[in-house]
C-alpha cells in the first residue's frame, strides 16, 4: 500500500512574512496523519520554513538544485545546501524548468543521481504539452522523459523517487486532466516501471498527479488506483484550500 503524499509547490510566490506564516498555518492545521505533506517555498526562504516546520511531520523540498557538490556556480544551489537546512526532497524537471529554462532530460538526470547520493528524494515531473497530446504523442513524451531522467540507476534508486505526473496544458490553466486521463499516463508509468526495473519498483513507487489539482477536484484524481497524491501549485498557497485537498487524499486511504 502506497502512502499518499500531498506536495505543494510555491514556485516563486510569497515573501518571507508569508511563507512563515503560511507554514505556520499549515502545522496548525486539521489533517490528516494518514497522508505524508510536502511543501516546496522558494530557496531563499528554505532556512526560515525549515524553522517553522520543526518537528511537525511536515517535509520540506526545494523546487529545483544543480548537480555539482560546490564550487565555481555563480547563482547555483548545492544538495549540501539544502540538507543543511533541512530538505528531504528536491522537485526536478518540473515543466517550467524544461519549457521556460530548457533544461534537457540529459541534465536532469545529473541532478537526479546528485539528489540519490545525497540521499535527498527527487521528486521527477513529467508530462507532455498540448501539442503531443493533440499529436497523439503524450505516451511516447512521458516515456522518453522517464527513461532520460531515469537513466542509469538501479531499481533500488529508482524505489527512493517520486514520480508527478504533470500535464504541460493543465498546469496553471484551470483545466485539469479528467480523472480517467491521468490515470491512463499513471497506468502507463507503473507498467514502464515494472518492464524496465521489476514488479517491488512498480508497486514502491509513487506516482502523483499535477496540474490545476483543487479541492473540488483532488478526491477524484486521487480516488484512481495509481494516482498516490498531487503535486500542487496554485491551491497550495492556501492553508485552508490545501488542507483540503490534504484531507480528501485520506478519504482514499482504506
Ligand atoms: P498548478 O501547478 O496546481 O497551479 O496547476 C502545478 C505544478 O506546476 O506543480
């Protein structure tokens, strides 16, 4: 049985006043202890969110970091960094990092295997855009961002990542993907897990939805038998609006 796991993405929103107090908000909160929760600020405010969680239960992630220990990386951000303030997870590849500052699936798989050996859990978004799904191409997109973000690492490796499934046209756009399309990518991916690695792979890893999840929308998504959570933008810079979607995750968990 696959945990469910409930990621909010800030992305560069919130100032430091409100990243504390929305944290703040969020350890206060009444959710769920079924579900494990997630929150991503920016990198600038890590240190001060980190402090805010304290012992909670509630992990903190960073929204991206480069592939290098340290050094010569003008503007760069180590896994170092971010363990020494208290990250576990590391979101890669997410699609305005591949669409807005072209990151390849070649360097996102340096910074998956950076993240592995720093025992840091990434967090591998993939999704195809409206023009591959329009082309009929969405299945081959998300193997070929699977297999180039994942290449060269073992099964075991593979066990301590995190997929997102996270549709290019659904992302900021109010339109989500319908319950039964997610779960046909999802169904896809646990099958690419199982083919490439084995059966343990496909049934350890989880594999989250992402793209305009809301909570009038989350129970369903995630009442899909391979959707395990949601990697969540917008609506999760709400305390009450991602509780919610928090709790409709456990409404799943039997
Ligand atoms: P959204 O973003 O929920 O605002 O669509 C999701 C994401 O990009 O992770």
């Amino acid at each position: 049985m696959r945990r469910p796991l409930i990621a909010g993405n800030w992305k560069m929103n919130l100032n430091r006043a409100d990243a504390v107090a929305l944290s703040s908000d969020l350890v206060n909160a009444d959710k769920s202890s079924e579900v494990d929760v997630l929150i991503c600020p920016s990198h600038i405010y890590l240190d001060a969110v980190s402090s805010t969680l304290g012992d909670s239960g509630i992990s903190l992630g960073a929204q991206d970091v480069y592939f290098e220990a340290g050094g010569a990386f003008t503007g760069e951000i180590s896994t170092g960094m971010l363990s020494d303030v208290g990250c576990q997870f590391v979101i890669l590849g997410h699609s305005e990092r591949r669409h807005v500052m072209g990151e390849t699936d070649s360097l996102i798989n340096k910074k998956v295997k950076a993240v592995l050996e720093a025992g840091l859990t990434p967090v591998l978004c993939v999704g195809e855009t409206l023009e591959d799904r329009e082309a009929g191409n969405t299945e081959a997109v998300v193997k070929t961002q699977f297999e180039g973000s994942l290449a060269d690492l073992s099964p075991e490796q593979v066990q301590k990542t995190v997929i997102a499934y996270e549709p290019v046209w659904a992302i900021g756009t109010g339109k989500t993907a319908s319950p039964e399309q997610a779960q046909e990518v999802h169904a896809d991916l646990r099958k690419l897990l199982n083919d490439r690695y084995n059966s343990e792979t496909s049934e350890q890893v989880r594999i989250l939805y992402g793209g305009s999840v809301k909570p009038d929308n989350a129970s369903n998504l995630m009442s899909q038998p391979d959707i395990d959570g949601a990697l969540v933008g917008g609506a999760s810079l709400k305390a009450d609006g991602f509780t919610a979607i928090i709790n409709a995750a456990n409404q799943n968990v039997a």
